[in-house]
C-alpha cells in the first residue's frame, strides 16, 4: 500500500461543519494562522478524493501524490496557501471557487504583490489541484484570456545572458588542499565537478545512490541518478552516467572521488552525499543547492543562474555537439535546451561585410573626359 499522511482533522474553510467550530474566531485572524492554513490545504487536498466510488487505496493513492514531499508539490505550496488565506478574507469556498474568484486572486496578486507572470502561473496551476472539477478551470476561455493580457504586458524577456567564466571557482577549487579540507567541503568539491562536467542539478546530486557509484580499471566513475525530474512516458527513469578523469589531481572529480570514498564515514544514509555533523541524516537539496550556489558566486554576481545552464552554454562555446549535450543533459529535445539553458543569442558572424559587398575599385576617383560641346566660353 502507498503510504500517506496522517491527517489531522482541524477547523477548516472547507465545509458548513469546520466552519461551524470556528465561527467566534474573526477570518482575519484565522488567515494569519499558518498552521491553520496548513491543515486547511491538507483537508482539502483529502476531501477531494474522499468520493464513495474510490475505495481506500484509490484514495491513498491519489492523496499521497499530492501530499508527498517532492519538488513539484513543494512548488505549489505556497500559492495554495495565498489562496487559502484570499478566500477567507474574501468568504469564498475554496473548493468549489469560480472561474471569476481565480482571475480576482491573480489579479491581486498581480497588482498588490508585483508578483511575475511565471509565478502567477504556477499559482494557477496549483490552485487548480484545490477543484473538484480541474479540467474546467484548465480550459475556462476567460482565464486563458485574462493570462494571455498579462503576457502581453509582462516586461520583455532577455534571449541573450553573456557568457559567464568560471576559472575564478576553478582556480579557487584547484587551491584547496583536498586532503586537509573539512568533510563539507570536500563534498561541495565533488558535488560542483560532477554538475559541471555532467550538467547536473542540485537535486540530481542528491538522488545519487552512494550504490550506484564505481571506479574501473581505467579510472572511469560511473554513477546513477534515480528518478531525477524528467520522465519517460510519465516514468520516472535512472539515468546512467561516466566521468573521466583530469589530468589536474586537484581538478580531477575521479580523484576527489577517491579520496571521498576514504572519509565518507558509515552511516545508513544511502545517498552519497552525507550530512556532515549527522552522517545518519539525510542531507537535503538546498544544502547542495548552497554549496553549488557559494562556489558559482565567486565567478559572477549574477542571480539565481544554475550550474546546469552554465556549464551546457560552454560545452557548445566549446564545440562540443549539440547532441551530445542534449543526451548528457538528458533533454527531450535541443529546443528545451535551446529555450531554457542555452545562454548565448547573441550572433558574433560578420553580417555586415558578408552581406554588404562592393566592387574592387569602389574606393577609386571616377574621371570622365570633357566634351567640347561642354566647354565654357570666357570670352
């Protein structure tokens, strides 16, 4: 059986009953009460499933796709709870909401908030999960309509990011002492070569089976990512991947690999990226997100840029085939890769004297000969 959360039945806005033990307590307040909210978002996620032709395990199913801790659902939470908190204020029932109740909660955000179309976008779309009948505000034509007039006047997107050099980190990682450097570190080290050099995310890493990982003979790693975030045919997949080493031993995440391998204490975690202080504790993506974060920082001031979409851009710079780039970052096709991780639009050709040509003797005097019809008569 799947397992599921607990549910703790709390006062809710969802039906006449919760709202009943709640009547002596102002909206305002309750909205302001994040622990309400919470228990608000997971009774109604429930109650959404709780229909009498799905038996128990249908239910538990179905609830625990939504509920589980995954980066997905973690990314609709808190549009969930803005809305939940909007619809006490605003006494809307929030499962059962009209299309017109989503296009006034966007709108606020929009105009109160100064929120980005991408963001109110995904509020969109976990708002959704809330109605019983999703299908109908996905496709309501006013919605589609009222997201379209956003896009329209949404600031310009930037195609072209200039190129972006990492020798600062890399000379930075090449002054570290592998062998003296704290167990954090370390791993931050290995965690940064294995995403450059195989396009990795933050959360790729730390779906690493410590497992999975080998050395052979030829000094090759080998390791696995076990369901990273594409899928195939909405399966999730194990992606396989091989490293080989550098010729620089401080550079060499072959190397670093070894010599990880020698402190990484015993512990039951399974991942191969350990928590430092409490081995037996998983460690989380955002820790690996920070370490990548620190050491990109020492190469640009720019914000919020992805490792992933670094090291991709320069592999082209580098001339490496576009395909091999797409397989190795494991995209469904070169258009996403084009779309959202490829850096440089911008053309360097030289347009201007392909396209403008001239005649080898354009930059010369023309002299005609004077005709004595033309001549000027002085006297």
């Amino acid at each position: 059986l799947v397992s599921h959360h607990t549910i703790v039945k709390s006062p809710s806005a969802i039906n006449s009953s919760t709202i009943s033990n709640t009547s002596a307590i102002p909206s305002s307040d309750l909205a302001n009460d994040q622990q309400y909210l919470e228990a608000c978002r997971v009774d109604l996620i429930c109650s959404k499933y709780q229909q009498p032709n799905l038996n128990d395990n249908a239910q538990a199913i179905f609830t625990h796709n939504r509920l589980k801790d995954d980066a997905t659902n973690d990314s609709y939470k808190p549009g969930q709870l803005l809305f939940l908190k909007w619809c006490l204020e605003s006494n809307i029932t929030p499962q059962s909401f009209q299309p017109e109740d989503l296009i006034n909660f966007i709108s606020d955000m929009h105009t109160r908030h100064l929120y980005a179309i991408s963001t109110l976008q995904l509020f969109r779309a976990a708002i959704t999960h809330f109605h019983h009948h999703p299908s109908s505000i996905r496709t309501n034509e006013r919605i589609n309509s009222f997201f379209n007039i956003l896009l329209k006047h949404a600031p310009p997107i930037r195609l072209h990011r200039p190129t972006i050099s990492l020798q600062p980190t890399i000379d930075h990682l090449q002054s570290l002492d592998s062998h003296s450097i704290s167990l954090a570190t370390l791993q931050s080290k290995l965690a940064f070569l294995l995403g450059i050099t195989c396009f990795l995310r933050p959360s790729d890493l730390h779906r690493i089976p410590f497992t999975s990982t080998s050395v052979s003979d030829d000094n090759i790693l080998s390791f696995e990512v076990h369901s990273p975030k594409e899928k195939r045919q909405r399966r999730r997949i194990i992606k396989s991947f091989q490293v080989k080493a550098h010729r620089d031993q401080h550079l060499c995440p072959v190397h670093i690999f070894h010599l990880y391998m020698q402190r990484r204490p015993s512990c039951d975690a399974t991942p191969l990226f350990v928590n430092s202080l409490q081995p037996n504790n998983s460690i989380s993506p955002r820790t690996i997100q920070s370490w990548i974060s620190k050491l990109i920082n020492l190469s640009t001031d720019e914000k919020r840029v992805s490792l992933r979409s670094i090291a991709s851009s320069l592999a082209l710079q580098s001339d490496i085939p576009r395909e091999d780039i797409v397989t190795m970052g494991n995209w469904a096709s070169s258009a996403t890769f084009e779309n959202h991780y490829h850096r440089e639009h911008l053309s360097t050709f030289d347009f201007t004297n392909t396209l403008i040509t001239c005649t080898e003797d354009s930059d010369e005097d023309v002299f005609y000969d004077a005709r004595e019809d033309h001549t000027l008569d002085f006297s």
